[in-house]
C-alpha cells in the first residue's frame, strides 16, 4: 500500500488493525477476501468508511478511486455472504 492510500484510509477513519486487513491482500479489489459471519459488522464499517472518503466525488472518479474499488468489492462480498444461494 503506498503511503497516499495509506493516509487517505487513515483520514477515513480505519484503525491500524482495518489498515493491516487491507495490506493482507495488497489493497487489489479483486482479492477483498469473503467475510465469516462474525466479520459481516468489520465490512460494513470499512465500507462504510470507503464510501464516506469519496463521497465528494462523481460517481466515475469514484469507480476509478483505490478507495471505491475497495469499498464495492466489500460491498459485493457482504451481498454474497448475506444471500450465497442467489445466482450471479
């Protein structure tokens, strides 16, 4: 994670526990790992934080931002863990 991201997650809120969960999988929105259903709450909160970040910005700059790559892969893995049987 370079250290702008870094700043820009930390200015969003995230805890230095959020930041090293990021760092796990190299901050690729492609890798955002699926959520137990215990971490379901963690998610939430770290998109949350996501989409409150780049909430200043269109929706295009958004899709292009680190941050709203992340915050709608979290969002995609908390659909899919709240309903696994619905078909893609």
């Amino acid at each position: 994670m370079d250290a702008q991201l870094r700043e820009r997650l930390e200015l969003a809120g995230l805890s230095k526990a959020d930041l090293a969960w990021f760092e796990s999988f190299g901050c690729d929105d492609a890798r955002v790992p699926s959520p137990r259903p215990e971490e379901l709450a963690d998610y939430s909160r770290r998109e949350a934080a996501l989409n409150a970040s780049v909430a200043a910005l269109t929706y295009a700059e958004r899709g292009e931002s680190p941050e709203g790559r992340l915050a709608a892969a979290i969002g995609a893995r908390i659909a899919d863990a709240r309903d696994p049987d619905e078909d893609e």
